[in-house]
C-alpha cells in the first residue's frame, strides 16, 4: 500500500466498518448462511440480463441525463401512479440515482442545515445517521416499539421541535420487517400539518412485503406533498450488485437501479439554492411553534428565517 503524505482525518471517526461488512465476511469465512445483507441467493431473471445487454450493443451506454432517462422517468411515473394513484411530474419530481444510498445522502443534504434535526427511528439503517452528520445536522432518536416495533407516537411528538427539519421513515422496515399502518401515516400527517418538516420515505422493501399492506407516502397526498420517497430497483429485481451504479434500463432503453419521487430533481437545484418555506409565512411559523409547545421566538431569531422561498409544492 502507498503511504500518503496527505493526513486523512475522518469528518465521523465514530463510524467503523459497516456491520454489513462485519457479517457477510463472518458468514463466508464460517460458511453459514447470510442472513445480515439484503440480497438473495437465487438469480435475476435471465430475460433482464438479455434486455440490458441487447440495450448495450445498440448504443445506449453513455452519459444519461443527470435526472435519469426521461422514458424511464415516465416509466417509474406511470409505475407509482398504478400502484399508489399519485401521479409525479417526470421532469421536476422523479430522479433517477445510482443507489438507494446516493438518495439518502442527496434528499438529506439538499434539506438539512448545520443545526438542524432530524427524527429516526431506532433500530435504524446504518448510512442515515452518518449522511446527517455530515452536513451538521443532528440525529434524534425514538424506538420502534418491542415486540413489534411499532413507532411510540408520544415520543415523536415529545421530539418534535423548531429544530427539527426532517422525519426519516423506513417502511417496511430493515431490520425489524414492522411496517407502517394507514392509522401511523394519518398520525404522521398530523404531527407534521402546518409545520416545515419533511419526511423522507425509504421504501426500498417496498414490493418485499409478505403479510399486511405497505403504506407508502405516496398513497397519502397530504404526507406526499411533503415527502421524497426512495425506491428500489436493485432490490426489487434482486440484482443489488450488478445493476448498482447503472442507469440503464432494459425495457425503457436505460436500467435503473433506484428512483427518488417527490421533489425530484428539484432537490439537487434546491440544495444549492434557498429552501422552501412554507413558514416564511410568520402566522405559520407561530402556529406550528404553538402545535409544537416550543416558546415563541421573534422572526429575526428563527432559525427558518431567511428560507423564504417558493412554497412548498404539492406532487
Ligand atoms: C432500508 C435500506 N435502505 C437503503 C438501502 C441501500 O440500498 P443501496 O444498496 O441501493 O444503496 C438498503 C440496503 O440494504 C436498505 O436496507
């Protein structure tokens, strides 16, 4: 190995190796089965390879559109508009991303500012924690309930504060399986109504859901508007590795490996521009202050001062 001249301090010297390193290499050196990783032990549909292959002899290889495909846009757009009714904008709010991982980071740093909080709950996926701190913000914690891990809606609420900027919701969940009910998505809607959180939804499990019906954001128009849902390719067609930083899709011309709905692609422009606000509005910052229980602050001191900007724009 090359030594560096080059000091490298990590900006989170706290984050090890990823326990899903730790176990899948425990699980080979011991020849058990894996259970730690989420990919599977059986093969994609042979007629996928074929598709991206045939994609490839015919010229479709080369620097996609940053937001993704357009007709795979239209795609995952007629997709969540069958299975959820709500319909997406393909130009302004669906992105294409190479991993689930890459719309984590990119939906959290487009959104939270050093300062800010963000709401997750425990037992969480490793890379949420990490992508909040490193844009300064600070992860809250609740627990899912045990045996069941349901979310203990009391103590979100007790969390929720003129800090807080983003709700993180993995369902159905990794690793406890729980999933969201319609009853925690009309809390959740509650709990957020008139205030400037917004709520990220990694839905990659998605269409791996074996008992009870998944309840994505998408389905719930009030939540939706204030939502980027992330979704999954690599997982739901099982091809986690080779499929993972493509963007090409077998049956649009392009296979992509997972999608971002909500804002879209707004959420690079906004992450480099002014926020929305809906509490640029002062009756509106006083109000979800007061639905919050947090003391009144003048305009000048808060912290959503000077995010004036479009309104929030519902999909
Ligand atoms: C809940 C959850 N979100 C996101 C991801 C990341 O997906 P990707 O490998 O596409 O980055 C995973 C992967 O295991 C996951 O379990």
């Amino acid at each position: 190995m090359l030594s560096s001249p080059v000091a490298i301090d990590s900006k989170l010297p706290w984050v090890g190796t990823t326990i899903f390193t730790v176990m899948s290499k425990l699980a080979t050196d011991c020849g058990a089965i894996n259970l730690s990783q989420g990919f599977p032990d059986f093969q994609a549909d042979p007629s996928l390879f074929d598709a991206v292959h045939r994609a490839m002899l015919a010229g479709r290889n080369q620097y996609a559109p940053m937001a993704g495909m357009p007709e795979l846009r239209q795609g995952i757009a007629d997709k969540v508009a069958a299975l959820y009714g709500m319909r997406y904008d393909v130009d302004s709010e669906i992105t294409v991303t190479a991993g689930a991982t890459q719309a984590i980071f990119t939906a959290i740093a487009a959104f939270v500012r050093p300062g800010d909080e963000v709401i997750v709950f425990e037992p969480v996926y490793d890379s949420y924690v990490p992508a909040i701190e490193t844009v300064g913000g600070k992860a809250v914690y609740s627990r899912l309930l045990f045996p069941d891990y349901q979310p203990d809606w009391d103590h979100v609420k007790s969390l929720i504060g003129p800090r807080t900027r983003m709700i993180i919701v993995n369902t159905p969940n990794n690793p406890s399986c729980s999933l969201f009910s319609v009853e925690d998505m009309s809390v959740l809607a509650e709990l957020t109504r008139d205030s400037d959180i917004v709520v990220l939804g990694d839905e990659v499990y998605e269409h791996i859901c074996y008992e009870g019906e998944h309840q994505s954001l998408c389905r719930h128009p009030e939540l939706a508007a204030r939502s980027l849902v992330i979704s999954s390719f690599g997982k739901t067609y099982h091809i986690t590795r080779e499929c993972a930083r493509s963007d090409m899709h077998p049956i649009n011309g392009s296979l992509w490996t997972h999608y971002l709905c909500g804002w879209g692609f707004e959420i690079y422009k906004r992450a480099f521009g002014r926020l929305p606000s809906r509490a640029a509005d002062p009756r509106r910052r006083a109000a979800a202050r007061r639905r919050v229980g947090a003391k009144p602050k003048g305009p000048t001191s808060s912290r959503l001062a000077g995010r004036a900007g479009r309104p929030m724009r519902s999909c």
